[in-house]
C-alpha cells in the first residue's frame, strides 16, 4: 500500500486526542476483566459502547481535555509522511474513504454527511458513552465518529493472530466507515433488535460494513484527492488485499472464540465467521459495487 508522496493530508477529519485526561475519572467503560469480556462479545469493529450496556450509566459526561500532543495536526502533512508513521497513515485512509464516499453518494443523486475520527488513548468520552482502549474500534451513531487507539493495531497481530501490515490497518478504518455508511442509510439500527446468532441482523450488519470497506478498497487507486487531482492511494497490490482478508478472518466470531474461550457457539455470533467476513469484503471488493453487499437477502 503506497500513498502519493506529494498529496496533502487533510488533517480536519481526525481529531487527535491521544494523551488527554479526562476530568472526573467516573464516565468510563471498565478495563481488565470488563474491557477483555467486551472484546471477546465481539465490540471489535462495532458500534457505541453504550449498546452493550458499557457505558456511565447515565452519569454526567465531562469532555475531553485538550491534547497535549495533537501530533496529527504537527506532522501529517503529506503522502510521504502516511508512508511512514501510522497515525499519519490513519488520517490518509480517512481522507481517501471519505473522497470515495463524497463521489459515490454524488453519483447516486445524493449527499454524503463527513464522519470523522478520533484518535484517543486509554478512554475516550463519546455521544455514545464512555469507553476504554479494550472496547476496540468503534463507530459511534449518536456523534457520527469513528474512535480509534492505535494500539488496537498492535493487538490485532498479537492477540488476533492477523499478519498486520499497512493494508489490516486501513480494512479496521474502512470497516467503520461502512457503518457511517449505514448510519446514513438508515440500514445500522436493524441490528439493534437483541438478537444474536449466525443469521441475525448484528451479524448482517457487520458483514455489510466488511462489503462496503472492500468496495471502497476496489475504488482505492482510481479516487482522485481534491489537492492533486490524482488518487491519494497510489498503489494497492494482491498483497495488500490478502492482509485485509487476513485481518477480517482473525476477527471472525468463530475465530475469537476459539481462541478465547475453546469452543465455538454460532448462537451468540455478533460479526459473522472468519469466512463469511472474508467472503464479503471480497464481494466488495470484486464487484465494486455497494448495491452487491445487500446482506439482508
């Protein structure tokens, strides 16, 4: 995966709020044991935490402090500069999806509404709730969000078993994209029916973000960047692809719980199985075409 070296960034979609405090210490989504049972209900590339019933509670939310680091603002300012740090490659990906996304909906006789990201470490408050670092990456419908901690990216290697590489990281962020995607839709709400299980609506709605995260990656290297005229993304090889494959099977249902707790149990699944996530984002991806990914049928 390899970014115009002469693009401009466009820092303005991600916020950087790594290194704040967050005042009052009492809104937050447990850690250790709370936050590891989180990851192994299947939070991973989800939506808010309150959805789960991880969230204050209903307690006064204090905002978030100012960065004292805000690095992304400082030292993302080109392609180059994506090529080399993660977090600049985060803003890049963010950039490149929301051109896409821009087109698409202009193409279809529609408006795309921005969503942007916020890079945080430790916890986060939200319009969705509190939440800790263990939540993982997350979509919040209440602020349209996506919050991200970069060490998720690490643990996707470790913890998961993915190969990692630049391409695993940017299929999380396109994955949460696609749930802004259905948020606009009007499609993200049916998963919040109560159900679980290997054909349930949470399960279709996780799949349908893996397609539209493939559609955008088949779209990646023909989007034009609004600063050059050219596709932000310059390269995007078979390689790449088979990290993004690699990196929806390790966090497939059946995948996690396997690792984690030794047996699989299809009746409480909430993403899908490390097939089924493979097979759609490849239908996104092949097909190009967000009117391929109906996971509803």
């Amino acid at each position: 995966m390899q970014f115009d070296d002469d693009a401009r960034l466009d820092t303005s979609e991600v916020k950087d709020v790594r290194g704040s405090r967050i005042p009052g210490g009492k809104a937050t989504v447990g850690g250790g044991v709370i936050g590891f049972i989180a990851l192994i209900l299947g939070i991973l590339f989800g939506v808010g935490p309150d959805q789960l019933g991880l969230s204050s509670g209903g307690e006064e939310q204090p905002a978030p402090g100012v960065s004292s680091a805000a690095e992304v603002n400082r030292s993302c300012r080109t392609g180059a500069d994506a090529n080399s740090r993660p977090d600049c490659r985060t803003v890049a990906v963010v950039n490149s999806l929301q051109d896409y996304w821009r087109g698409e909906y202009a193409r279809r006789g529609g408006a795309y509404a921005d969503a942007s990201t916020v890079l945080f470490t430790q916890r986060v408050n939200t319009a969705c709730g509190a939440a800790s670092s263990a939540v993982g990456p997350f979509y919040c419908p209440g602020d349209r969000k996506v919050y991200l901690d970069l060490g998720f990216f690490d643990e996707l290697r470790t913890k998961f078993g993915s190969s990692g590489g630049p391409f695993a990281q940017a299929y999380v962020v396109a994955h949460e994209y696609g749930h802004h995607v259905q948020n606009l839709m009007g499609t993200l709400g049916r998963a919040q029916d109560g159900r679980t299980g290997a054909d349930s609506n949470a399960v279709r709605v996780e799949l349908q973000a893996d397609c539209y995260a493939g559609v955008w990656a088949r779209h990646a290297t023909s989007t034009p960047d609004e600063s050059t005229g050219r596709p932000l993304i310059a390269r995007l090889d078979d390689a790449d692809i088979r990290d993004g494959l690699d990196a929806a099977a390790a966090v497939g249902d059946d995948r996690i719980q396997e690792r984690f707790q030794g047996r699989v149990t299809p009746e409480s699944w909430t993403h899908g199985s490390a097939e089924q996530r493979q097979q759609w984002f490849y239908t996104g991806y092949r097909t190009g075409d967000m009117a391929r990914c109906n996971t509803f049928r």
